[in-house]
C-alpha cells in the first residue's frame, strides 16, 4: 500500500464521519502490513531470518504490540531494545561502541 492511498484512506473516512479511534487503529494495521510485508521481501532476498524493532516509531505501543506477534507467526525472531532507549540514545551508544573498538 502506498502512503497516498493510505492518507486518502483517512480523508474519506474522516468525511464518512468515521470515529477517530477507528481510523487510528485502521491506519496503525495498514502500517504493521506494510512493514510486515518489506521484511518478507528483504528476507526473500537475504535470507535474514532477525528483525530489530527499534527508532522513536517503536515506541508506539499499538504499533509494536501489532508487529512482534505478526512477525513471530512468519517465523522472524524479533528483536526489541530492553536497556537502551529506543532513538537517539541507542544511536549513541552505537557510536560509542564503534568508536571504542577502533581505539
């Protein structure tokens, strides 16, 4: 699904008068699908079986407890940060990780 048709999506159903929450929760699933679907593709090419569900995004709740359980039933195993922040302080310590080995 493209990012068009996922905005016109919520135009028309905002002036259908649908409720809010349903259009959140709509545009939350179409979200998961997508990415659901580009890790499909990528371990199609790849063969990469891991996914790390990380970034600022992942901090969204419905959107997390969306993905873990669909990526675990197409057989990923996945990945979320449990001692690091999941946005720029990861990025933080990922740099000091890599600038500490080249030392």
């Amino acid at each position: 699904m493209k990012a068009g048709a996922v905005i016109e999506g919520i135009v028309d159903a905002l002036k259908r008068g649908e409720p809010a929450g349903k259009i959140s929760a709509q545009f939350h699933a179409a979200v998961a699908d997508v990415t659901l679907r580009a890790c499909l593709k990528i371990r199609e090419r790849t063969g990469i079986n891991e996914v790390v569900l990380n970034g600022g995004v992942m901090q969204n709740v419905l959107l997390l407890s969306l993905l873990v359980p669909s990526l675990e039933r197409a057989g990923f195993s996945v990945f979320v940060p449990t001692k690091l922040p999941p946005n720029d302080g990861g990025i933080c310590f990922g740099q000091a990780a890599i600038a500490a080995k080249r030392l």
